[in-house]
C-alpha cells in the first residue's frame, strides 16, 4: 500500500518532491506546497462545515478547472453568509441588503463574527486533522485569515512562503457553484506515494473572471497595487479567454450585472481623485484592464518577480504581450455590453 506523502521522513518527502520536479520541470518548493494546499482543502470540505463552503479565485482556477498554468499559492473561500448570521438575514436567499444601512449592518457583523468562527471552528478541525495524522505543521490566526506554517524542505528564491493562507470571506453565498475533484500536481508523476485528494464545491469561474475583472478595473482606476503577487490576476483572465471563459461570462449579462451590485453594496472603492468607482460601468462598457504610468510599472516588476521565481509551468507571454492581451478582453467586453 501507498505511503501517504505527509508521514513519509524529511529525507522521503524531499526525495519524492525531487522525483516529481524532474518529472514535471516544476519547481520542487512549489510542488510542496501544492501539496499543503491540497490537504487544507481536504480537511475543510471533508467537514461538516464543508457544505457552505465555496472554493474560488485563482486558486480554484488552477486546481478545480486546469485553466491556468502558473501555481497559485493561497486558498480562497467564502462561507456562506445565511450561515454565518442567520438572524439578520431572515431567509432572504439573495443575500444582498436592501439599503447601505442594512449593508453597514451585515458587514459589521460579519466582521465581527467571521474571525470568531475562524478561531472556534476552522481552526479545532484542522489541529485536531493534524494531531491525528501525526504531521508536522503549526497553525496561526490573523483575523478572518488562518495561516498553516509548514517545515519546508524544498527552497525557492522566498518569493512564494512556505506557509499556506487560508482567507475566508463571509459577504456572500459563493454561488454559482458545483462540486469538482482536485488532486496534487506531483500525483501525476509519482504511483508510489498517496499524495492529499479533495472534491470542494467551486465557484464557477465565469463569476471568478468577473471577480478578477472589476478588481482589475478598480486597481486601473486608484493607480497603486495592494501587497505584491497582485500581476497574477491579468494572466489568470488571458488564461481565462483562451479557455473561452471569458467569452463565456461576457455574455452572461445577469452575472455581470450580479458581480457589480454585489460589488457596489459590499465592496466600495474610491478613484485615484476620490471619485467613488462604479462596478455597474466596468460591466457596462467601460471596463479598463490595462494601467498606465507608475502603476503600469509597478505592475511589470510584480510579473518579473513572479516569472522568476517559477511559478508558472510553462513559459508565460512578455508583459507588453500580456497587457495586449487584456486590451483585447477589455474592448471584446465593452463591444458586447454596449449592444
């Protein structure tokens, strides 16, 4: 029988991940993590709480639909805001607040009682996963963000932390979603070893492309970048149109319309001189995926980084290809709104 991967020695685990690197010409540190990511999953929709939990961004995109060739690091999940305050929902199945002080409401309660539920539920079952599997892995919380540090063996150039994120949301219901199976990359390449396997309920990446998009656009209008890694979100659409998907969602008026008033209600955003960003635009016809000035080089450097510290499988575009790329998206998007 196959020895799971997490119980093998450091000197086991290290071998095997090189084995899989030379196999895949992937990077060794991130073939490792990838497996964390996978064993994460696994615990949290292999729980109870699984069933109003939503995996999504770019995370789900690689894992859950192989639409995108770089590794994406960090999990993304929204729990599902009926369960998390039922009581000033009232069974509205939508979700969304009738007014911006019903808005101000759910969201402060949300802030208060995601962190909470964090700490007293998601954390309890991953120690007591780790506890009973015997592995080597320690647990921190920073708000509605869990973080598992793990013993790497493998090193990168400290780009990418040894250390999975796991960032909950709770302003939403996650949907549209369905079930899909991920596995771990180095599965492929290595028979001899159990390597984590998981089957989460995904945000369909159609709503996901719309995420990215608006994010995009809002990142465009205020000019600055918050916190590095942030060029991965414009290879994720490219990746995206040539999947189809973005056609796909372009033409899905009433999701787009659905992302931007979500979006509006929850998520407000100032322009780079103060103006309150409109989602309902960006939806609209007027959506803007390309910077310019500073941000654009902001931008650049943020892609080298990422290119050099391999995080994608293949060889990705030059960053002036890129950016063509999302112009492209961009004009193909408003053309569609605009009829």
């Amino acid at each position: 029988m196959a020895e799971a991967f997490l119980r093998l020695t450091a000197k086991d685990r290290l071998d095997a991940l090189g084995v899989a690197a030379d196999r895949l010409g992937r990077p060794a540190h991130l073939l490792e993590k990838d497996v964390w990511v996978v064993w994460a999953i696994q615990q949290l929709f292999g729980s109870p709480v699984g069933t109003n939990l939503v995996f999504k961004g770019g995370t789900s995109l690689s894992k859950a639909y192989q639409v995108i060739d770089r590794f994406s690091e960090d999990v993304d999940l929204t729990f599902d805001i009926r369960a998390l305050i039922p009581d000033l929902l009232e069974g509205r199945e939508d979700a969304m607040p009738a007014t911006s002080s019903e808005e101000r409401r759910w969201s402060k309660r949300v802030r208060q009682a995601l962190p909470e539920w964090v700490a007293g539920t998601i954390q309890p079952i991953l120690q007591q996963a780790i506890d009973r599997e015997g592995i080597d892995a320690g647990l921190r919380i920073d708000g509605d963000k869990l973080f598992i540090d793990y013993p790497h063996l493998a090193q990168g150039t400290g780009y990418v932390s040894p250390s999975v994120m796991l960032e909950f949301g709770a302003r939403s219901t996650g949907e549209p979603a369905s079930a899909r199976d991920i596995v771990c990359d180095a599965a492929s390449v290595i028979e001899s070893v159990k390597f984590p396997v998981a089957r989460p309920r995904v945000m369909h990446a159609e709503r996901t492309f719309w995420e990215k998009a608006t994010a995009i656009h809002v990142f465009c209008l205020q000019k600055r970048l918050r916190g590095d890694r942030f060029s991965r979100h414009w290879h994720d659409l490219a990746r995206l149109d040539e999947a189809g998907i973005a056609t796909a969602a372009t033409e899905d008026r009433a999701l787009a319309d659905a992302v931007a008033r979500h979006k509006t209600m929850f998520f407000s955003e100032k322009t780079a001189d103060g103006a309150k960003v409109n989602y309902s635009a960006a939806t609209a016809g007027h959506l803007q995926l390309v910077p310019s000035g500073e941000a654009l080089i902001v931008l650049a450097d943020d892609y080298r980084r990422m290119v050099e510290d391999g995080l994608f499988a293949t060889s990705p575009e030059p960053f002036d290809v890129l950016m063509d790329r999302c112009a492209e998206i961009a004009l193909r998007a408003n053309a569609a709104f605009k009829t």
